[in-house]
C-alpha cells in the first residue's frame, strides 16, 4: 500500500474520487503511442462519469508525463476534485483498464497490486567491486552504488618461483580484503534502509567470499539475465509466507474473538472503530469502496490476503480488542 501520510491524506479528503487501474508495456517503440490511446479510452470513460475537469488534468499529466518504469507494470491513480492523491506501480493489476469514479476511492486493487514484500538489498559482485541496489518494502529503488575494492591485482599468475608465489598470494590477499570492504559496505547500506533480505548475486567465487564476511541470512542468486526472474520469484515466495502469517493471525485471533470475516462483522467492528487492519480476499467483495474507506478513516490497515485465506464474502478484519 502507499505509504501511511498518503493514506491519511487521501482518508480526510473529500470527494469525488477518480480511481484509475491499467496495466501497460514501457519498453516497445510504440508505447508512447500505445499509452496516448489507452488513456484516451480511460479518459472518455471517466469524463462520462463526472470526473471534474481539474482532477482529468492532473491525472492525465501523471499517465503522460510521469516517470515509467522499464518492461510491463501496472499503475494505481485517485484522483480527487481537483489534485492526485495516489499515484503508485504495482506489481498486480486488473487485466482491464478500471475507471470509476464514486464519492469513495476505490482500493482494492491497489492492496492486491501493491503487497508489501521485504526491504532488501541486492549487490551484484564481483571480485573488484559491486553494484548495491536498495529497495523499500513497497518495491522502490531507494538508492543505487557502486562498491569497489582495492585496485591491487586479484588475478592469479601461473608459473613457478618466489616472485610468482608472492604475486599469486597478494592477489588471494586482494581479494580477501575486496570481500570484506564489499561486505561492510552491504552491511551498512542494510543497515541504513532497514532491510530484512540481503541478496547476492554475481560470479560464484565472489560471491561465495563476500557471503563469508556478512552476518546475518543471505540469499545467492545467479546474476545476468536470470536475476530478474529469480529476484522475482524469492520476494513472491517472501510474499506468500507473509500472507500466511497473516492467515495464521486470523485463526489464532478469530478463536479468541479478535478477528471476524463478513460484510455484516466486519462492518460493525469499522463502526466502533475496532478494525486493526482490513483483510481482503475476493476483488469482488460487496462494498469494495465503503469498507476499505471506512477502514482507512478509522485509521486500519489495509491488507490482500489472497487464497491464503477464505473469507466470508471475501472480506475479513484482525481486531483490536475482543
């Protein structure tokens, strides 16, 4: 979800919202072109509706004019009368374009497409140095460097004699150093952004080096072309096990009388405001504007539980007291 400032800005705000959901490709020769056609549709479909001339304008500079990621991404805009209030990627989306326009946002598809994964860092090493990304748990880049070594020789020499042997050793001795001034300098990017994952990914004996000197669990991946995909697939599973737990409060607490599930439980525990945090399961629940707006403004969290969890129409909530 976005962050908690833009969800109480969006929870005081006054109506009517523009909510817009569309999946798109940034990075064929005629995405611009691609782009400018799909919100012409959009566009159309929320003037229909009322969209205020403003909150058109600020939204169509945002899907214009705003920064695109690389390859194929899903993008979360509300508007309200006269401003943006959200404008988020997501990593899931409606398979088509969604435009509505109601005197509550729309959010369900933004706590579907925006499931917090773990804050982590992936450095791509190799003996001399590394490339540090450090991303936050919404999936933004936070920061990107370089980390490089000492610039002595890593490479072993073949041959015999004194000179060679203490060549070939100072290399190993570079080497070591570069691992470990690699590893410190990982540590405190992790450190620093609070990330939960460390991820290596590179040539095998860096790597390898550089693991030994980190404390703390690491995951190895192969770097190249193959990273993508595979970062992908471990903050997937990251996310699976977080729903899980989730689901397992959910038990836990409806045994105790601290979670319900059900537009008519729910809906009473938003009333008293006991709602901790709203759990969604079903893109169809019934009212998919007003329980997750009532939750924001009760200050609850909003959370995608997927088929991790069956609730009553598709809609359940964790309590704050029984």
């Amino acid at each position: 979800m976005p962050d908690t400032t833009t969800l109480r800005e969006l929870a005081s705000t006054d109506g009517p919202f523009s909510s817009v959901y569309f999946t798109h490709r940034h990075d064929t020769e005629d995405a611009a072109k691609k782009l400018e056609l799909l919100w012409r549709g959009i566009r159309e479909q929320l003037a229909d509706q009322g969209t205020p001339a403003p909150a058109l304008e600020a939204l169509e500079q945002a899907v214009l004019d705003g920064e695109r990621p690389v390859g194929r991404a899903g993008r979360a805009l509300v508007a309200a009368r006269d401003r943006l209030v959200i404008d988020e990627w997501l990593t899931d989306s409606p398979d088509q374009p969604v435009a509505r326009v109601s005197s509550m946002p729309y959010l369900i598809p933004l706590t579907r497409g925006q499931e917090r994964g773990p804050a982590h860092v992936v450095a791509e090493v190799d003996r001399t140095g590394a490339r540090i990304t450090t991303v936050d748990e919404h999936g933004r880049v936070t920061g990107v460097h370089t980390a490089e070594g000492r610039s002595h020789p890593v490479h072993k020499v073949r041959g015999g004699g004194a000179a060679h042997h203490d060549i070939q050793n100072r290399a190993e001795e570079t080497v070591r150093h570069n691992a470990a001034d690699i590893a410190a300098e990982i540590t405190a990017a992790a450190r620093r952004t609070g990330a939960e994952l460390v991820v290596l990914a590179g040539e095998v004996q860096a790597r390898t080096a550089v693991r030994e000197q980190i404390d703390g669990p690491v995951e190895e991946l192969p770097g190249g072309p193959e990273l993508d995909g595979r970062l992908a697939e471990l903050l997937g599973e990251r996310r699976r096990a977080q729903r899980a737990e989730t689901a397992e409060r959910f038990h836990r607490g409806a045994a105790h009388g601290l979670a319900v599930s059900g537009v008519t439980a729910v809906d009473a525990a938003l009333r008293e405001a006991n709602v901790d945090t709203l759990l969604v399961s079903d893109p169809e629940t019934p009212d998919d504007e007003r329980l997750p707006y009532a939750a924001l403004r009760t200050g609850a969290q909003l959370e995608h539980v997927g088929g991790e969890l069956e609730l009553t129409e598709g809609v359940g909530a964790l309590l704050r007291h029984a």
